[in-house]
C-alpha cells in the first residue's frame, strides 16, 4: 500500500516554508504521494453544516491556498512523489479551463498528477462562483466528458446540455495517457455507480474498514456491470486524524485515537487491499515541526509491520 500525507495549504503553515519542509519530510521518509484540498469560501455561518464530526466546519479552512497552484510549487521542489487533489471541486470552473490547468501540472510535473475530484458541501461556495449547487451530478458527468475529450483528441469539439466548445486544435497533452488517473469522493448510492461506470477509482475517507470495503464492492460490481475491468479500479483513503494521549476505544477509531492505533488502521487497511492511504495532520492543533514529527514516526511504524 502506499502512503501520502496532506500538503499544509490550509492554516497558519499555509506557505512556501510549510510547503518546501512537507516536500522535503516526503521524499525523504520514503511517502509516495502529496495531497491538497480545495476551499473558497469561509462563511461566518455556513449554508450547511460540516459533513463530520460535529458539524462546525474546521477553523484551518479560513486560510486556503488554491490547490492547483500549490501542487506546482511542490512539483518543482520534488523529483520522485506524486501529487493528487483531495479533492478539487471541478464544477467552480469551466470544464475547458479545468481540463488545460490539469494537462499543464501533469506535463510539468512529468506525469505525477492524480486527479481527485469533489463536489463540496457547502451551497455559499457555489454561490460565490456563479455555480448552480442543484444538479451537479450532470454538471460533473459532463465535465468529465471534457476531460476525456480533451485528453483523446487532436481536433475536438463538444455541444452539451451546459458547456459547448467550437471545434479546437488541441496541442497541449499530459504526460500520463490517455490522462491523469480521476478519482472521485463520492459516498451517495449514485456516487458510488458513477465511480463504477466512469471514474478511475475512489477517494473515500476513513471509516471502519467493513463499511469502507461493503462501498468498495459496490463499486466493483458496477464497474462489472459496465463492462469495465474491475481490478483497474484505485482507492486513495484519507485520514482526518483527531489525535489523543490515550488509546480510545473501537466505537471512535478511526475517529480519534493515538497514533499507534493509527498506524494498525493503516496496516490492517493494507492488508484488506487498499492501495494508498494519507494522513492530513494539518486538521488537528499540532505545529508544523509536530506534524513533520508525526509523519516520521508514522511511516516508520507502518512499514515497520
């Protein structure tokens, strides 16, 4: 299994030191990937409640780097990790926006995108950019359509339901092809389809590992049903850690608990066939040379096992 850790691009280490030190504490520690997420909005009071714990969105977002930009800062200070969005709202922008943005970091980076796409929780920020909240599944089939099109073709051209392209010469290719791996957080019963039928895997975060691997094999069974090669299939797990001093007990794991018992959740992920999981220490109080501390003794007592 893999092991990625989240770039510090929300909150007070939201800049290039932060940044260049989780860069380097990756490359050198052995982690195989770094993450971003996507904000742009922090609202004094929410449209809708955070979709965890109790519900209070976390205070680190009000300080949020555009995701893109940061995985070009990191690409050009790394050689070996790969660099994925966990997740991009790729509704806030044109789907031929999105699609150049994309083939241009892949390019850049030398073929070490993952592309993660969501489609957030919070109506405001949909308000903020002109976006319809109401429809969005379309809004992201389509997008996708794009994507793919844009990836494929020399010449192409697309008339949709809410995006048409007149015909255009398309130089630019990513590195990775057809193109950068898309996986999608989805956790809805037509999310889930969706990731069957379309997507190239799953971003799903941390939940008991029955109920994570019951979601899994729905996705399985639709990409089956669409005549697509199951085994193809990734899943990219995120770990929101809420660590504490004492071992708690098996009803708040993964939820909270410490970080040994982080490190036998990543194991026993591993062993039920996940493929990469990453730690966002970010979400928690802890420092910046905390959360560097952190990481090393996490991917130590992982691999340890």
């Amino acid at each position: 299994m893999r092991l990625g850790l989240a770039l510090p691009t929300f909150g007070p280490d939201a800049g290039p030191e932060g940044i260049l030190r989780v860069c380097r504490t990756a490359e050198d520690a052995g982690y195989d990937s770094l993450w971003t997420g996507d904000r742009v909005l922090a609202p004094l009071v929410p449209g809708a409640p955070y979709p965890s714990g109790d519900g209070e969105m976390p205070r680190v977002y009000e300080n949020h780097m555009d995701p893109l930009v940061a995985l070009t800062f990191a690409a050009s200070h790394t050689t070996r990790v790969r660099l994925g969005t966990s997740t991009l709202n790729g509704l806030w922008q044109p789907p031929i926006m999105l699609a150049r943005s994309l083939t241009t970091l892949d390019l850049l980076s030398q073929g070490r995108l993952i592309v993660g796409l969501g489609l957030g929780w919070m109506p405001d920020e949909y308000t903020a950019v002109s976006v319809p909240f109401k429809g969005r599944g379309a809004r992201l089939d389509e997008t996708l359509d794009v994507l793919e099109e844009y990836w494929a073709s020399d010449v192409f051209a697309h008339e949709g339901p809410l995006f048409t392209i007149p015909e255009t010469v398309v130089g630019l290719k990513p590195r990775q092809r057809p193109g950068p791996p898309v996986l999608l957080a989805a956790f809805t019963p037509s999310g889930l389809r969706r990731i069957g039928r379309r997507f190239g895997g799953w971003l799903p975060v941390a939940m008991p590992l029955p109920q994570l691997l019951g979601m899994w094999d729905v996705i399985l069974k639709e990409a089956a049903a669409a005549e697509r090669d199951p085994s193809a299939l990734r899943m990219a797990l995120r770990v929101n850690p809420q660590l504490t001093d004492a071992k708690t007990g098996p009803d708040r794991m993964p939820w909270a608990g410490t970080l040994d018992q982080y490190i036998d959740y990543a194991r026993a992920a591993a062993e039920a066939g996940v493929h990469e999981l990453f730690m966002d220490f970010g979400q928690s109080p802890a420092t910046l040379a905390e959360r560097v501390d952190l990481a090393g003794r996490f991917i130590e007592g992982v691999r340890r096992g």
